[in-house]
C-alpha cells in the first residue's frame, strides 16, 4: 500500500490522495476507502492515515511556493511587455 503511494506521490499528490480517498463520496472513513476496499488492518489503516498526512502537508508547502513563483513570472511578463512597447 505505502509503495504504490508512494510512486503515485513522485508524479502527483492530488493523485495520490484521490487514489486514497477513493471515489469522491462523503464517506465516515474516505482517507481509508482504499484500506477498507481491501480489508487492511488497522495498523496499516494508521500507515495509510500518515501517508496521507504527508501527502497534505506537502500540497500546502508547495501550493504557497507554486503561488509566488507564479506571481513572480507574471510580474516578469508584465516587464518585459512594458519594456516591449517602450522601445517599438
């Protein structure tokens, strides 16, 4: 369970998580709906519960990181337009 999450986390996390939540239903127990499925243990349910822990508190580092990078190559464009139309 952990190594396919794992592999899911290196190409995306929103991946990773949809796979562990299962189908998108409101469910008592959705961070485990692929532990249930297939009837792990609870202490394997617990791993699952850490992954995806980890899986969170990376999307939450990276969507701030991601933001400002994004903000930045805007300012950068917005420039060089500017630069662009002062110089034609």
């Amino acid at each position: 369970m952990k190594l396919i999450l794992r592999e899911l986390l290196e190409t995306s996390k929103t991946k990773a998580l949809n796979v562990l939540k299962g189908r998108r239903k409101k469910r008592k127990y959705k961070k485990y709906a692929i532990c249930k499925k297939y009837n792990y243990e609870s202490h394997e349910r617990r791993e699952c519960k850490q992954v995806v822990n980890e899986i969170k508190g990376c999307n939450r580092r990276k969507s701030g990181e991601e933001k400002e990078v994004e903000i930045r190559m805007e300012e950068d464009e917005r420039r060089k337009k500017m630069k662009a139309k002062g110089r034609t």
